[in-house]
C-alpha cells in the first residue's frame, strides 16, 4: 500500500434528496476507507455537493430563490443523512468553494498553455421564448433512430442512441413547452483525442482495473474519442472563465476537480497539503463511482489530471446499480425510498450489513428485497453474531462476576480462527466485501458451534476452571469479531467493544491475549425485524393480460379504421373493437394468439361493445400486434415476478402505464412480459411503444 491513501466517492447532485441508490456507493467507500484506517494505513476519505448547472438554476428560479440558498439546504440535508448512516468522509465540501474555483481555473489555465484546450464556434437549441440555450436534460422530442417520444437531448431511453440536441426530431423546451430553434455560439474544448495513447496504455497496464470495465473503455477509445465541449453559456449557475463574458465551466469540468478541493478542505485543517495526495509520489487515489459516470472517470477525468500535471488514480471500482423488489427505483411505483425515509423505520447499521453481503468486485446490480433483507438480518447478523457476543458476555457477567481468566486452547484451533481473520483482510482489501461478510460469520458461527459443544452452562457445575477458560477463549473470539466487522457496522462493534472494556481496537488486536481482566455489562444490541421492513409498497403489475385467439374479425359498420372481433379466452369469447384495418386484412387475423387486457372498463365504440382491448406496438410508421404463439389462450401474460392487480383501470389509466419494446420483447420497466411457456413477442424495431 502507498504511504498516503486517498479515497473518494462520487459527488451528490445538490438538487434533490440522497436515496437508497446513492448510498450503495458511500456505504461500499466508507468500509474500505475504515478498513484501511483500522490496518494502521493513512487514509483520508474525502467528497462534496456537485452544486453547479442548469438543473440547479432553473430549480432555484422555479422556487424564487438564489441557486446558493438551494445547495446550501441540499448540503445540509445531505450532511445529516450520511452522519446518520455512519459514513465517515474526512472532508465533506461543496464544488462550489473558494478551493474549487481556484483548482478549475489552475487547470483551465495549464491545459490551455499546453494546446489541450481550443476555441470552436457551434451550432446549439436555443429557445427564444426561455432566452437560453437548452442543455441537454431541459430539450426533449423523438429520437432520430427509433423514433420514440419524449426523449432527452443526449440519449434515448428505449434504444439507448446518443446524439446532440440538434439531432432530435420535433424538440420542444421542457421549460416553457415551445420549439426551439437554433443559435451559434462559441464555446472551448479539450482536446480528449489527443490522450487516447495514454489512456490506452494506463488502462491496459492497470491490473486492479475491474476487467469489464476496462473491456468497455478500450472499445471507446478504439471508436475514436470526440474533443469534449467544456463551457456553457449564461444564464448558468458555475464558475465564470476569468476574462470571458457569459461563459461558465460545463459542471463536469469542474465537479471531478471538488476530489482535490475537499482534499485541500481536509489538509488546511490537519497540516498538510493538497499536492502530497494529488502530485506525490508515495499517494494512491482510489474512486469509488457507479457504472452510469464510466466515460467521465475513466475518460474526461485522467485525461484532465494528466494534461493538468496531476497523478492518475491507481483505481477506480465501479459498482452495479441497486434495485428495490427487481425494479429500478421508480417514484410511482413506491420503490423510490430516500435515505432519511428509511432511517425513519429502520436501523442504518441493518443497510450498512447487507449492502456488504451483496458486494463485490463488481458492476453487476443486485436486489434490495423486503425477505431476503430480513433473513439477512434476522439469521445472519441478530441470530448469528449478535447473539453469540450476547451468550458468550452475559454468562461472564452472570457466573464469573464479569471477569476473564487466562486462555488455554489448542494452538491448531487459533491457528484456524487466526488464518480467517487473514482471509477477512484479503476480502477488504479487494473489494469483496460479501466474502468478508460470509468468512465473519463463519467466524462466528465457530465461535457459536465453541460454545455449544463447551456447554458451560453444565461445565461450570463440575469443573469451574475450565469453565471459566473457555468462556474467556470464546470471549476473545467475541472481540476479534468486533473488529473485524468494524468497517461494516462501526456503531455496533464500538459499543461491544465497550462491554468488553475496550476502545478503539485496530486489525493489529486480532489475537487471543484477553485475559485476566474484567468486562463490563452486556447489552442486547440488535433484535429481530418483526412486520415489515423495509418503507417499500408491494409492486404491482397494473395490466390483467391475457392470451386471446382470434376467431373471427368483421368490418365495423359505422367506421372504416376498426373491426369487431370475437376473441377466445380459455372457455369464455368476448368482443372486442380494435384500429387494425389500416395494418392488417381480416384473414391475416384469424388463429393469432394476441395479448388482451382483461381488467380494462368496458366501452361503447361507435356503437358496438368492446370487452376489452389487443395490445399493438407503434413506432409511427407501422403497427404490429403482440403474440405468444406457443401459448394456449387463456394463459396469463405476466411482468417478471409481479403480481397482477385486481383493479379494473379507465382508458386514461392505461395511458399512463409505460410499455416499449426491446430486442422484439415487451418490457414493463426492466421486466419482460411473457406467459408460462414464452416471451411476449412483436417483429418491430426497438423503442415502438405499446399501446
């Protein structure tokens, strides 16, 4: 390890509240940080509020504020949230401060001096009505590939194409509504193409690179990398470019240069220097970032550092995104929890330990769910460790008077326990912190399975002394453990440590040399989740669906777009009223085993009944309907593992429910729709919406 450890985690957008998201990132830094304090390293674990853009000004101007009383609020929220969750950041700032202007401007000065930084006049959306020009996130309309609706100017949600604002198609403001037009501007530029040889080889020489990551970065650079605009024209709320009227730092110019601000924020308070962790020789900066800012780190960022003169980070671990009940966290769906909403329900040191037992080395995602949470909880770390330190602590108390004798064990059996305590560190220092969590309790099951087959509770009758010396050996297994959850649950191992009559054990007290000495009171530390627990409602697919046969389709007599059909679902027909006859001829139908929403209202069209209602995709040019073929009709189409509501739904409900396709499947969020036998199937391009 080097002689100065630097560690940080993404910066929080100052614009909204801090979720269950964010913290896979700062609880996963926080462990090594502790980890790498508690093994005798010097560590500093450092991050701030990214303050800066549009999002915050257009907020603020919303609320009839200034952007500075917003982030100030955001801050402190923000600041209480991870003090609650045990994080423990050395330095916690903001980007927008005194040492971050100054370092923006230090490396805008030294990466123009040195050509990495040019002038270009380019062409932008600008709305006349907002008097702006609309960065991506504030323009939307149809994606210039797949057509989808409702798309951001940088990237469609449903083929995932990138492209500039310009390029969508019928753009409109999604301040005021109206269509922008385009405006030239002049704008500065770094020159990212000129460090493709160097990311090239610091990524392909970087062996503690996570391997996936590194495959996604090389096929970027090997495409070829575009020069990156890194200015933004007014009104914006950043850094103003010294000598340059209406032009600001872009915020990702700026925001990664808050890593090395809240570093000099922690150095002028602790008697040392930014450049040491920053420029030394003997420092290692290691991000901690989710896998939706890869391109940034990995590409704009050490290009940056090393045209600037800085040093490059040693690592960057990348993380999977966390989803709630196998879904994206999704406001509407209730799976969207903030972190303070859940430290009103719920213990933060429980999120802290299962957060740890499903990382690894890693971007895959993994799933909170409300009974894999609980087991978690309730057999692994209440029924497991904390009730082994309770046992082995209170029966001290209650037979011995509170005091340890000597230990008398066999040295293979320390040498066992001692050889895991290694294999724990080795886990930490790797980033595989779901192997340390599975070795501790382990652990601590072998220190349980100790005591059991000690029975000392029978022992003590007849042999007081040997009693007495292997409750005092399971006692030390007791404060090993301790310390060697540390990093996941630091309240917890602080307070046994102080019944054991201990303080502010490090990694390098992994013995078994308690002895002679006395305890003090135990206390019951956590106890069984009962009733629910996580602040999560019960995901529910809206839609009843499904399969239906067609068996006959006659022309509506009052419209020329429609036909009536008679669909078989299991043993009961009903009709229905679809807008097929522009796509489809009447024998075309007939025998195809379609996808019918059975829980929709019933309606009057032009007349005539309709019992339901077929599922189509649309991409604006054709029509295709859903299928299971294989299927039998009456079989139910369902959405992942969700259950299917009851409720019957109006029109405009069923509007609001988001259906698209990818890769010729029918998704619901991250879900595939699909009956016992097979995926829900439709021969049209990606992004056609269902409807």
């Amino acid at each position: 390890m080097a002689k100065r450890n630097l560690i940080t985690a993404a910066l929080p957008y100052a614009n909204g509240p801090l979720h269950l998201g964010h913290m896979v990132e700062y609880i996963q830094a926080d462990i090594f940080a502790r980890f790498l304090k508690l093994s005798g390293k010097d560590a500093v674990f450092v991050c701030a509020d990214d303050t800066h853009g549009t999002p915050i000004e257009i907020n603020a101007a919303k609320q009839g504020r200034k952007p500075e009383e917003l982030i100030l609020e955001y801050f402190d929220q923000h600041k209480k949230d991870f003090d609650d969750f045990l994080i423990g950041f050395d330095s916690y700032y903001s980007t927008n401060s005194t040492e971050n202007r100054e370092y923006s401007d230090l490396f805008f000065k030294k990466l123009k001096e040195k050509g990495y930084i040019y002038e270009k006049e380019i062409e932008l959306t600008y709305c006349e009505k907002c008097s702006r020009f609309l960065p991506d996130r504030y323009v939307k309309g149809k994606c210039p590939r797949c057509g989808a609706e409702d798309q951001y100017g940088d990237q469609c949600e449903s083929c995932n194409a990138t492209y500039k604002t310009t390029d969508l198609v019928d753009p409109y403001c999604t301040v005021c509504g109206e269509k922008p037009t385009r405006k030239t501007s002049k704008h500065y530029f770094f020159k990212l193409s000129s460090f493709s040889g160097m990311l090239k080889d610091w990524i392909s020489y970087n062996e503690r690179l996570q391997q996936e990551t590194k495959n996604f970065v090389l096929n970027w650079i090997n495409e070829g990398l575009q020069d990156w605009d890194i200015t933004r024209d007014a009104p914006y709320f950043g850094f103003n470019i010294n000598g340059e009227k209406g032009k600001y730092y872009y915020v990702w110019f700026d925001a990664p240069i808050g890593y090395i601000a809240s570093t000099a924020n922690y150095c002028k308070n602790a008697g040392r220097k930014a450049e040491d962790y920053w420029q030394g020789k003997e420092s290692a900066i290691t991000h901690f970032i989710g896998k939706d800012i890869i391109y940034h780190h990995f590409l704009f960022w050490p290009s940056m550092l090393s045209g600037a003169g800085f040093n490059l980070p040693e690592d960057i671990v990348v993380h999977g995104h966390l989803k709630v009940a196998g879904e994206k966290m999704s406001k509407s769906r209730g799976t969207f929890v903030t972190a303070r909403q859940y430290l009103e329900s719920q213990n933060p040191e429980f999120l802290r330990f299962y957060y740890a037992s499903n990382l690894s080395h890693s971007m895959t995602d993994f799933n909170l769910d409300e009974e894999d949470f609980r087991g978690k909880i309730n057999n692994d770390l209440v029924a497991n460790l904390a009730n082994f330190a309770y046992r082995v602590l209170s029966f001290t108390n209650n037979n011995f008077g509170s005091k340890l004798d000597s230990v008398k064990e066999d040295s293979k059996f320390i040498e066992e326990f001692t050889k895991r305590f290694a294999l724990v560190s080795e886990a930490y220092a790797s980033y595989n912190f779901r192997e340390a969590v599975r070795l501790i309790l382990e652990i601590s099951a072998l220190g349980n399975k100790y005591f059991q087959e000690h029975e000392p509770w029978k022992l003590i009758k007849t042999e007081r002394k040997k009693c007495h010396e292997a409750v005092t050996f399971a006692a030390n297994i007791v404060k090993n453990l301790s310390i060697l959850v540390a990093p996941i649950i630091p309240s917890f191992s602080l307070r046994l440590q102080k019944q054991l009559g201990m303080e502010k054990l490090t990694f390098r007290d992994l013995n078994f040399e308690m002895k002679n000495c006395e305890i003090n009171r135990a206390r019951i530390m956590f106890t069984k989740i009962e009733g629910k627990a996580l602040p999560v409602d019960e995901i529910l697919f809206p839609l009843s669906l499904k399969v239906g046969e067609i068996i006959s389709a006659e022309d509506h007599p009052d419209a020329d777009k429609l036909y009536i059909l008679k669909v078989k679902l299991a043993r009961r027909e009903i009709q229905l009223v679809a807008g097929l006859r522009e796509y489809y001829k009447k024998e075309e139908l007939l025998k195809r085993k379609v996808v019918v929403i059975t829980n929709l209202q019933e309606a009057s069209i032009r007349g005539v009944k309709s019992e339901g209602m077929l599922l189509a995709a649309d991409n604006g040019q054709e029509v295709k309907l859903l299928e299971a073929p294989d299927s039998k009709h009456g079989d139910a189409v369902k959405a992942g593992n969700f259950r299917t509501a009851e409720k019957n739904l109006s029109f405009s409900d069923f509007k609001k429910i988001k259906l698209i396709v990818k890769d010729k499947k029918v998704f619901w969020s991250d879900s595939r729709l699909r009956t016992g036998k097979e995926n829900v199937i439709v021969d049209i391009a990606d992004g056609a919406i269902v409807r």
